[in-house]
C-alpha cells in the first residue's frame, strides 16, 4: 500500500515538473497624449516626437507646470505638473512597461503682440467749425467768426483708434496762439501737431467808429456809421452779434444813458427826416413782413418774436416790453424800422416822443446802430 501512494506522489511531481510556465507581455506603448499649460492644448507630431504650443501674449513660460497624459502603464520624466523653463526646449521621456523609451522635443513659444503705431488727428473742430489738417506738416488750421473768444475754446478731436491726445478733447486751451497737441500711439510712439485759431476780423465797421460797453453780462457797440437796418443787420451778424432787443425799462434806461453820456455821437450825423427830424439810432425791430407786426429780429431771419400788435392804439404782445412815443404811426406808408430817439420828435419842439422813446421810421434811413452780444 505504501508503494502505491509514493509512485502515484511521483507521478504528480513528474507531471508538474513538465507543465510550461506562463508568458506574461510587457507593454511597449510609450506616447504622450496630451500636453497642456493653462488649459491651452498643444499640437503633438507622434512622427517627429516633438510637442509645438503657442500661449497669449503675456504669459510667463519660465516657470509654467504642463498636465500630461501618457499611454498606460508608462512614466514620463519630467513628471505632469512640475514646472519647467520654457524659455528654450524642454525634453521629456516616456518609459513603456518594457523599459523602452522615447524622448519629446516641447518648444513653447508666446504669442507677439504688434502694437499699434497710428497716431494721426483725424478730426479736429471748434464751436462746429471744422479744422483744416496738413498730416504732413502736423497742423491744424481753423478760422472762427468774428467775436468768438480764442482765449478759451472747447475743441472737439478725434484721433486714431488705441491712440490717446494731450491735452484732451474737450478741454478748454487759450488759443490765442498756437497750440501744441501731442498723440501718443499703443506702442508709446509720439507726434506733435501744432493748432492755430484765427478769428475773422471783421471790415463791415471801422473799429474807430465804435463804442464798446456791457450791462447786465452783455456786451454792446454802438457803431457811428450810417447803414440801412438790413446793412446794419448784416454788420451785426457779421461781427457776431445782432442788432439790439431791450426787454425792460431798466435796459433801455442804461443803454440811452451810455448812448448820450459816453458813446461820442454826433446827433446831426444820425437824423431821420422821416421820424420828425429827430437823430436816432437803429435797433433790432421792425415790420417789414405784415405792418403791425412788430417783432424783435435783430439779425434778421426767419426767427423773430413778435412784441407788439397794431399802431399807437394796439397793444404789448403777451406783456413784452415797449418804450413807444406816441407812435407807431406809419408815417408815409414806409416806417417799418425801429429807432431809439435821441432827442424830441418832431423837432424843435417834439410832442409824439421824448429822448429814449421809440419811433417807427423808415428801414431805408442810413443811421447809426447799436449791436448786442450774448
């Protein structure tokens, strides 16, 4: 019995013995699959076994840690997620389960930005009047009306897109002489144009013959040149302003004191023979569109407003001021003009007005006239 037992234990172990031992395949897979920084992918060349990235402009690729994913069961050196200069090129080994290796090539580059270098001024106004550009002398000339005041304008610019200007659009500058303004581009480059402002004098008055004064924040000339009412409109549109409206009792009462104390006239010099021989000076009224009609129009347009309705006998329009003698009257069918009298009508010995009343006389006269300014 025991012989039995020990040669079927050596028949086990024999069989053992002959059985062949199991091949176990190591994996040769040894690819990086994806490379990223800042979740920007990069474009992998598995031929060339090299790993290309571009990152934005600013991007600080000195110290910058890559997520990377490799094929199973193989190891990458440097591991994903430690940072590495990327200043130059970098190389990383995969090692497969077989031990073989393969070596990337990464080059990591940051994107150039060109920054721009416009710097021109394209548009370039004041008081709604455009300037005229010379790009290549770098100036700008403008002419403004006269009576516009060069010592504080508001200029309105445009200038090349990322550009910046000093000083800026906007702001107030003395233009009573040249103007340097300075556009600097994106890329910090510098131009310098230079901005003159002319105003036009204007020769429809000689400035001998003018009396200058304010009230009430306005400004006043009286000019002592003999002009129908519709030239001395002009002039007055012409210099900048219009012929003069009085609103109250207080304005007409300053104005006829500046008029007779200090403004130099000569009465013989400013006379309508239609308006009693009396001297006068224009102001910015009349009927000349609908006898009656009297409206304020010194600058004479389509816009007027109307003060008084009818002859002596009407009436103020909507409570507006007059300084009427006893007048308007139409005297001869032509007195379509307003005046300020300077003395009594009729003359000698008056009885229609007193000095600083109004009369109707004709728009046709050459009389003195007084402009108002805003």
């Amino acid at each position: 019995m025991k012989n039995k037992i020990y040669a079927l234990l050596v028949l086990v172990l024999v069989s053992c013995e002959n059985e062949p031992a199991p091949i176990i395949t190591l994996s040769s897979e040894k690819a990086i699959l994806s490379f990223s920084i800042d979740s920007m992918d990069a474009s992998i060349n598995q031929t060339d076994k090299t790993i290309t990235l571009v990152l934005p402009s600013g991007t600080d690729i000195t110290a910058a840690a890559p997520l990377i994913t490799i094929s199973d069961n193989a190891t990458i050196s440097p591991d994903s997620g430690v940072a590495q200069d990327f200043s130059g090129p970098v190389l990383y080994t995969v090692t497969a389960q077989d031990m073989s290796t393969v070596t990337y090539t990464v080059n990591v580059t940051v994107t150039t930005v060109v920054l721009s270098a416009e710097k021109q001024i394209t548009s370039f106004s004041v008081n709604a009047v455009d300037g005229t550009i010379d790009e290549a002398a770098k100036t700008v000339m403008i002419t403004l009306p006269f009576g516009a005041d060069a010592s504080s304008l508001s200029p309105t610019i445009t200038i090349s897109d990322l550009a910046t200007i000093s000083p800026n659009s906007g702001v107030a500058q003395d233009f009573t002489g040249p103007v340097m303004y300075t556009v600097t581009a994106e890329d910090s480059s510098t131009v310098n144009y230079t901005v003159t402002v002319t105003v036009t004098q204007s020769t429809c008055a000689n400035p001998a013959n003018i009396y200058t004064f304010q009230y009430n924040g306005k400004t006043y000339e009286l000019v002592r040149e003999n002009k129908t009412w519709a030239n001395a409109a002009a002039c007055a549109v012409d210099r900048g302003g219009y012929l003069a409206e009085i609103n109250d009792a207080a304005e007409n009462t300053a104005i006829f004191n500046e008029l007779m104390n200090n403004a130099g006239i000569s009465l013989n010099n400013t006379v309508s023979n239609s308006g009693g021989a009396a001297s006068y000076v224009f102001l910015g009224a009349n009927d000349i569109a609908s006898e009656g009609v009297w409206v304020w129009n010194g600058n004479n347009d389509a816009s007027t407003t109307q003060f008084w309705q009818g002859d002596a006998n009407g009436s103020a329009v909507g409570g507006l001021y007059n300084n009427w003698g006893t007048e308007p009257d139409n005297f001869a069918g032509n007195q379509d003009a307003l005046g300020i009298g300077l003395n009594v009508w009729p003359q000698p010995t008056g009885g229609l007005g007193v000095a600083g009343q109004w009369n109707d006389i004709p728009a046709s006269d050459a009389l003195y006239y007084l402009i108002e300014f805003d």
